[in-house]
C-alpha cells in the first residue's frame, strides 16, 4: 500500500540570496522526495519563505522600503534560484500569508487555554522620544565584557560574549540615538518544561539521529526553560491576538509556517487536514533540517505540536554544514557562493550528483572541493555514464534505429535490475554517497561489457551486424537501469535519456523488464565536461587573490616565530557551544584579564575536565569572527593524526602561574 507522506525543509530567511548551504539542503531533500513518488508513494514536498523578524525590518528600512516589498522581492529570487536547482515543490509559500497566520494564532489559543502560556515581567529599553520598547538590535553601548564600544544589545562582534541589554554600557537607541530608559513589559511564555516526559519518550523512540539525541540529552540534563515566545512593537509579524503592541517571536510562528504551506497546497487539491497533521498513523511527517536549528525542531516545535493537539514530526533530519575547499564559506574569502552565481556559469545536474555523493545520513560536515568537483563530475558523468550511451547508440541508429529483440546477456541485465531495492534503500536512509558509489560501480561494469565485446570492431564484418546490435542493446539498457537510479538526483539528464529511449522513469520497478525491440531517438550529448576555469571563477576573483597574498609562507623564520605571544592562562570556565558539536568556549584567566577562546577540543574534552586546567595559549592572535562567535586568541593541542589517536592539550609543569610568558 502507497505511503502517505509529508516532507519539508527549512524555511530560507527572506532578507538574502540564497547560497550553496541553502541548495545543499534542498538538493537532500528533494531526491529524497523524488524517489519516493517513483515508488508509487503519495509525497508531498512543502516549503515556504521565513519573512518575520528584525533583521527583515531593518534589512527593509536600510533599503527605505516596506517588508512586504523586501520579502517579495526575495521570495521571488529564492523561486528563481530554486527553480534553476530543479528543486520541485508541491507547494512554496510564505509565512507572511493568511495561511501561517491563521494557524499561529491557532496553534497559540490551544497553548494558552491548556494552560501552557505564562506572562512574565522583563526589564527592557524604551526610547522615551520615539515612543517605543526596543528591540535587543536597536540599542548601541559598550560591550560589559571587553568594553569594546559599539556593540548590539544582545551579543558582541568583538568578544562573541552574549548578554542581556540591560548589561550593555552606556546604551543608545539607534532609532533617536537618545538614551534609552527601564521599563517592565510583560512577555509571553511558553513552558517548555511541561513536556519533558513527552519530550524524552519522543527522542528514545527513534525519530532522531543519534548525535542530535546526545546533544538533545544534554538539553535535558540543564533543564528545559520557559520560551519567550514574544516581542514588542515595532516588529515585523504576527500581532499577538490577546495582547496588543506584542508580536509573536519568529522562532514561533516559522515552523507553523509548514502548516501554513500544506494548507496553500491542501485547499487547492482537497486533501484532509486531520490525516496530515492529527494522525501520526495516516500520514508520515519527516523535516530536512540544517542541524544548526536542531533546537528548535526537535524540542519546542514537537512540544508546540502535541500542546495544540497535533501530530509530532515521524523524523527529523539534520545534515552537517557546508564548506568550500576545507574552510566555511566566507565573503572575505570569496567562497560565499550563491546560488545565482553558480548558475550564471554552470548546469545545476552536476552540483546535484556531487552533493549526493558527499551526502550521508550524519551530521558530519561536507566539502565543496573545486577540484574534486570536476574531476568526479567529468569522470562519473561523462566519462562513466554517458559515455556508454554515446557509445552504443551509434550502432542502432546505423541498423534502422530499433532494439534487439532479446539481450545476449540477460543474467547481466538482471544483475543491474536486482540492484534496485539495495539502491532505492539506501537512498531512503539517506546514504545518498553510498548510493551513488554502488551505481558508479555498475557503471564501470557497464562499460567493460562494451570494452570486452568491441562492437566497433565487430561492426567491420556485415556478417556480424546482428550480434553489433544486440550488444548495443545490451549496453543501453544497462545505461536504462543506472539513468533510473540516478532519475532523483539527475532529473533533467534522466527525461532527455528518456525522451532518447523512448520511455520514462516514472516507476522504479520499471526496469524489472528490459527494453526491447522498440526504436530510440538519433542520440543526442547527455551531459559535456565541466570547465575547470568555469568552476574556478565561484570563487571571487578579487578575495581569492587576497587571500592568496595573505597566505604565509612554507616556512617561518625566527623573527616571524617570535612575534607569538605564548602565554600561560588558567581555564576559568569552559562550556559547551550550542549548535557547534566542535567546539567548546573557553574563558582564559591571563593573571591581568581574562580572553574568550573558542576551540575545536570538544570531541576529545568535557567541559567540566578543563576549569582550573593550565594551558598554553597563543595570546596576541587577531580576534577571529567564527560561526559561533569571536575567538580571542589560540590553546595548543597535539593532534594524533598519524596513529589515529585524539587530541590533547599542552599542559604546564607545576609551578607556573597564568601570564606567564613561555619561550
């Protein structure tokens, strides 16, 4: 019986272009979705642009125009982009609709009348001249912490320290560059808590990775707060019903705009709304998900869900972040790349193939690797795939354009076809690279088949003009069976194969029968070589060349080695970074100040190991911008790269004491 499925990913925020992060995820999700409509599965793929929040609000008054004009603009160049990537939506919506709007306010009233909403006072800046609560990035001060000035109300781009803008030193409102006064505003909250039994059933049941199950576990181990679900005027979004001058957060109404989606879709094909979204039995409900939002769709999301008396997710995917030649995407570096940049230089079907074959079911990081990229696009798809269509067709066209009627090596034909579970499960369980690996590998059998009967050389007897095409036909359907497989990752390359076939990949099982005594198209080039200097120009040009005069040299000199500061420094506290399974924050004792650090030791150190430890430090390094925050400086580690052993720390002898100097 066909299953009945709902698939989405995240929501792309409506204040930017999309870029390589963004298609990785969708490119995952929608040959997800593809193989299981050739399946015979009733999927439904929904998606929506994210349009409420600050940054959208300030993004619009930067720009001197409406939000609305803002996030249509954007809505419209994510549907170009996403159009070019060959991403098919069922439904693309916004969660500035009726739709969303409709069901956060819903989904509210239920949370409230069970009794899971709570009002609470919290202290916050008021422009006393604009007449306004403000938001944590209307307000400008000193950093409390490293007393950098200029900071935001809520975090610092100099220290990476987070706080509260009460904290903040001599705050100034942006919006009338006054200063700002206290005042009490009460807040809406939603009581997370309530549902940590629901919560940790829901985790042990199986519906999430196993490495987001650990860091959920931690989450459970802190203890779940109550949930600010709201903010006040101004705000771009959805007006909170029973509270005037309050605005539901994002991070609320966002996911509810999957709801808001399927309800678009729902109400133009007249589906069921209670099969969707009431029974977790009638319907399969699965998220493709960055695993940097982890948070927010594996605890309050399900919690939100099951307070209003709605079904939770089936499963939540999370992937990895993306990088670009072994580093994260940066614009200083020029390996921001967009989506429109990409296309404006190169088909979308490669791109597609290589993130399938990086991709697994982990939320490990994936590589874009310029080179890699077109050495395995080149090889897989040219010089493996369709190289045996090119190869073959040429003696059918030449013996009346039609198939043999039966195949010299049937046993052959059924091994490939008997493939098909095997690959289609892989794929199901997301092994996508691995996938791809086996049909590369049935590829190269392929090819030998050609290689060892030489029709080519065959084709110079007439005599043996019957045993040129059935060899022919041998190899085309084999080309048949690994185009079929790949029909959800190349989708543009799969209907042309078809088109020339004069078939359709509509049904896996399809290739269950071979393909015979039926006539095919004159051949046409199913894919070409990329070009390397085609694929180098991703990068920008002007940033390349920066960083590559910016690199340093092979080796160092001694005067270069002793601009380092080394420095003794006591770890006065160390916590874990949320979203980053790398990373741990370490607050650096100097004897005469203290330095925020962030480092990649978390896999070999808990941070409850660290605090009181003495370690050695790189104390004059520029502060560092990460993902996560800024890193003041560097802790030394050995890496046991060469036996496979972890990483570990340098110590100090006994005796030192933090600032010291190390020589």
């Amino acid at each position: 019986m066909p299953r009945k499925i709902l698939v989405t990913s995240a929501l792309p925020y409506a204040n930017g272009p999309l870029h390589f992060g963004h298609i990785i995820e969708a490119v995952q999700t929608d040959i997800w979705v593809r193989l299981q409509k050739m399946r015979g599965n009733d999927c439904l793929y929904c998606c929506a642009e994210d349009a409420h929040g600050t940054p959208i609000m300030i993004r619009a008054q930067q720009e001197g125009i409406a939000p609305e004009t803002l996030i249509a603009r954007t809505a419209e160049e994510h549907r170009r982009d996403y159009a070019g990537f060959l991403i098919g939506f069922d439904q693309f919506h916004s969660t500035h609709s009726a739709q969303s709007r409709r069901f956060t306010v819903e989904l509210y009233e239920r949370l409230r009348d069970a009794g899971y909403i709570v009002r609470r006072a919290v202290r916050q800046a008021y422009d006393e001249q604009a007449g306004m609560f403000l938001p944590d990035r209307y307000l400008r001060g000193t950093c409390p912490r490293c007393k950098a000035p200029d900071q935001y109300g809520d975090s610092c781009e100099v220290c990476g320290s987070t706080y509260t803008p009460a904290d903040l030193i001599d705050p100034l409102s942006t919006v009338s560059n006054s200063t700002p006064v206290w005042r009490d505003s009460d807040h809406l909250f939603f009581r997370l808590g309530a549902f940590e039994p629901m919560l940790r059933a829901y985790v042990a049941g199986g519906s999430l990775q196993g490495a987001v199950g650990a860091k959920l576990a931690e989450w459970f181990d802190a203890g779940l707060q109550d949930w600010d679900i709201s903010r006040d005027a101004p705000y771009f979004g959805i007006e909170v019903p029973d509270a005037p001058g309050k605005y539901f957060y994002v991070w609320f109404d966002a996911p509810i705009g999957y709801i808001g989606s399927f309800e678009a879709w729902r109400a133009a094909h007249g589906a069921s709304f209670d099969d969707y979204w009431k029974s977790e039995h009638a319907t399969e409900l699965y998220h493709f998900i960055g695993k940097d939002i982890s948070y927010f769709h594996t605890l309050f999301w399900p919690a939100v869900l099951h307070g209003a008396g709605l079904r939770r997710p089936t499963a939540v995917y999370a992937h990895g972040f993306l990088t670009i030649n072994g580093a994260k995407m940066s614009k200083s570096r020029g390996t921001f790349i967009t989506a429109q940049r990409y296309l404006e230089r190169l088909p979308p079907e490669p791109l597609r193939y290589y993130f399938a074959a990086k991709l697994g079911s982990g939320i490990e990081d994936i590589d874009f690797s310029l080179d890699d990229f077109v050495a395995r696009a080149n090889s897989d798809l040219v010089g493996k795939l369709v190289n045996i269509a090119s190869r073959c067709a040429p003696f059918i066209e030449r013996g009346g354009g039609r198939l043999a009627a039966a195949l010299p090596d049937p046993a052959l034909y059924q091994q490939f076809a008997s493939q098909r579970e095997r690959i289609a499960q892989l794929f199901e369980t997301r092994e996508y690279s691995s996938a791809i690996r086996e049909i590369m590998e049935l590829a190269d059998r392929a090819n030998r088949y050609v290689d060892q009967h030489k029709p080519w050389a065959l084709a110079k007897d007439p005599g043996r003009a019957g045993d040129v095409r059935a060899i022919a036909t041998e190899g085309l359907n084999l080309f048949r069976v690994l185009m079929s497989y790949l029909a959800p990752v190349l989708p543009q390359m799969s209907q042309a194969a078809a088109a020339f076939l004069g078939t359709d990949f509509r049904a896996w099982d399809a290739v269950a029968t071979p393909l015979l005594d039926a006539p095919i198209a004159p051949y046409k080039p199913l894919a070409t070589r990329l070009d390397p200097k085609a694929v180098a120009s991703l990068i920008e040009p002007a940033a390349a060349a920066a960083a590559v005069a910016a690199a340093p040299d092979a080796t160092v000199g001694i005067d270069d080695f002793s601009k380092l500061d080394l420095r003794i420094a006591r770890v006065a506290n160390a916590e874990l970074v949320e979203g980053s399974d790398k990373l741990l924050r370490l607050t650096l004792d100097l004897g005469t100040e203290q330095r925020t650090v962030l480092s990649g030791i978390r896999a070999a150190y808990r941070p409850e190991q660290l605090t009181g430890r003495l370690v050695v430090m790189i104390a004059n390094l520029a502060p560092r911008k990460m993902r996560f925050g800024v890193s003041q400086g560097m802790v030394l580690s050995a890496s046991g790269a060469a036996d496979g052993d972890g990483i570990f720390l340098l110590s100090a002898d006994a005796g030192v004491r933090p600032g010291m100097k190390v020589s």
